[in-house]
C-alpha cells in the first residue's frame, strides 16, 4: 500500500485529491505549506508526492528544490494553475518528475500517479541516459557518444520529455500537452516536423531510431 503525500494550501483540492486517492488504496497524508512540507519530508518516507507550485511559507520550487538537494528521491507530480512552457520547464529542472496543469481530471492525476510509482527508484534526475545519449537537465546540454548536440529548444525539450518518460508510450496529444499552451492550437504535423528534425540530429545512419514509433498510439525512447 504506497504513501502518498499531498501538498496543497487549497482545502478543497486537497480533500478532493485525498478522498479520491483513499478510494484507490492510498495511505495519504496532508500539509498545507511549503515550510511543514519541507519539515514533514525530513522525518517521514512516501511512495510519491503531490506538490503545488504555488504554496504559503514556500513555493513548491523551493519544497522541490530543497528535498532533491538533501538527496530526496521519492517522485514527485507538480501541480500548477500556470500552463507556460516556461513555468513548466522551472518545474522540472527544479527536480519534479511530471506535472498537471490546473484544473485537471482526478483519474489523469491517478494515471500519472501510477507511472510514477511503475518507476524504479533513483538518485534524482539531473542527468537523463538512454543509450549513448546523455541530457543534463541542469545545463542544458545534450551528449552524443560523450560528443555535445546542437538542439533548438523546442528540440530538447521534446528530447527532454520523452527521456524522463523513459519507456513509456506519449501520444501526439501528451507531447502537445507537455510543450505548448492549450491555447496555441498546435497541429499533429508540428510534432512531426520537430521529431523528425530531432532524429536527425540523435541518430547514426547506420541504426535505427532511438525514438520509437509506436503505429497508432504515439512515441517513445528505449534504448538499442
């Protein structure tokens, strides 16, 4: 029976999230601000932690920030009512695992939950392997065989997305999801485009794509 901890200062969201998680099974507990969060993670052990952006005491970037940095390990789902790329990559590169945008579906939260969990546990996520490809998520930089990579920034956050879901399938609309404002109408030939660009930059001639096509379904990065 995993633990879960939410950390959310609206009541409602986090008793909604609490009560629904319980129906499922889930041991779950409760803080409402950054400063007991971080408190509460010196002393107890999760499974996996629901974190807010924006937070009383301290912002979840900082909650993020200072629980990775004393070697927290436990994945961590970043909740948040800004849908800007930018915000999202902060998120991220602050050392959450995924993240969901406000409102959202409390069975995509599960579902998101879940494949957390499916992970097996590691140091924190600063550097992303997979094959003889290296992303450090601090520097921004990309290596290839221990040679660096010249990618656009959509580019490596495309990159970026698909190696923290190492494994995974992501359809068109996740990627869309993952990179672009709900509002900005991005077309599935978008996400083509700068795939194909991707790979070109990634792959070897001589071998097949580290980025998998899964017909009918969507993407993925598995090693050779």
């Amino acid at each position: 029976m995993s633990r879960i901890l939410i950390i959310e200062d609206e009541d409602g969201l986090s008793g909604a999230i609490q009560e629904w998680l319980e129906d499922e099974q889930y041991v779950v507990s409760v803080v409402n601000n950054g400063l007991s969060a971080v408190t509460n993670l010196q002393s107890e052990s999760y499974e996996a932690i629901v974190l807010d952006l924006m937070l009383p005491g301290m912002s979840g970037i900082e909650v993020c920030k200072a629980y990775r940095t004393s070697g927290g390990t436990t994945p961590i789902l970043m909740l948040t009512a800004k849908n800007t790329i930018a915000s999202k990559e902060e998120g991220l590169d602050s050392g959450a695992d995924d993240y969901l945008t406000k409102p959202f579906d409390l069975r995509e939260l599960s579902a998101r939950l879940r494949a957390l969990l499916r992970r097996p546990r590691t140091q924190p996520l600063l550097i992303l392997e997979a094959g003889n490809l290296k992303l450090d998520t601090t520097s921004r930089t990309v290596t290839k065989a221990g040679k660096p990579l010249r990618l656009l920034p959509k580019e490596f956050m495309l990159l970026e997305v698909l190696m923290r879901h190492y494994g995974q399938v992501l359809s068109t609309e996740d990627l869309i999801n993952h990179l672009w404002s709900p509002a900005s109408e991005i077309a599935p030939d978008t996400v083509r485009s700068h795939l194909k660009s991707l790979r070109k930059k990634i792959d070897d001639t001589s071998e097949s794509s580290l980025i998998k096509t899964v017909h009918g379904m969507g993407y993925m990065i598995e090693a050779h």
